[in-house]
C-alpha cells in the first residue's frame, strides 16, 4: 500500500450516506487511512453518495460522526453525490483539481 499512496497527490474516498449502520466500520477505515504517512497534507474528497435515498445522512451529520470520533476535517471535502445520476461528482472532482494544484 505504501508504494501506492506514494504516486498521488490527492485521494477520493467514497461512502454510502444510506448506510448508517456500517457508519462505524467506515470511520474506522477512514482514521486508517487518513493517519498514512504518505497521505499527510493530502487533499481528501469524500463522495457521500446514494444522498438521493430518503434515510441517507447529511453532510452535517456525517461530518458530525467524523470529526466526534476525532477526525480533523481540515484538508477534507465531504460532497453530497448520486452517482447514478452524476450529481456531484463534477464539484467535487473540480475542487480536488485546485486542491492538488496548489501544492
């Protein structure tokens, strides 16, 4: 894994908003992840997808979750998306582009 965070400059990591009960399971794989070395001051977009379902989370209370469970948002984006239909994934794909250019 080291060698393949290594080569990129900004990271997409996608949850299903609909899912509350593996809420749980989804922060411990993003504290994981998010504490690699390689990743530190990496830009990271979160798609938060399936937000067209009647019982999927909102941006506030998935960001909420996160930062209670000691996640510092600073270098994160967390976008409300339903890939089916597109929606989102322009946005937030445009603000990873400027994240990344920047550095």
């Amino acid at each position: 894994m080291e060698t393949l965070l290594s080569k990129y400059n900004g990271v997409v990591f996608v949850i299903d908003s609909n899912d509350r009960d593996r809420m749980e399971d989804v922060i411990d794989q993003f504290k994981r992840f998010t504490l690699e070395e390689e990743l530190l001051g990496v830009p990271i977009l979160v798609f938060a997808n399936k937000a067209d379902l009647p019982k999927s989370m909102t941006i506030e209370e998935i960001t909420q979750q996160l930062t209670k469970s000691g996640i510092d948002l600073s270098r994160f984006h967390i976008i409300q998306t339903i890939a089916t239909e597109g929606t989102g994934l322009k946005e937030g794909l445009s603000w990873l582009e400027n994240e990344m250019q920047k550095k």
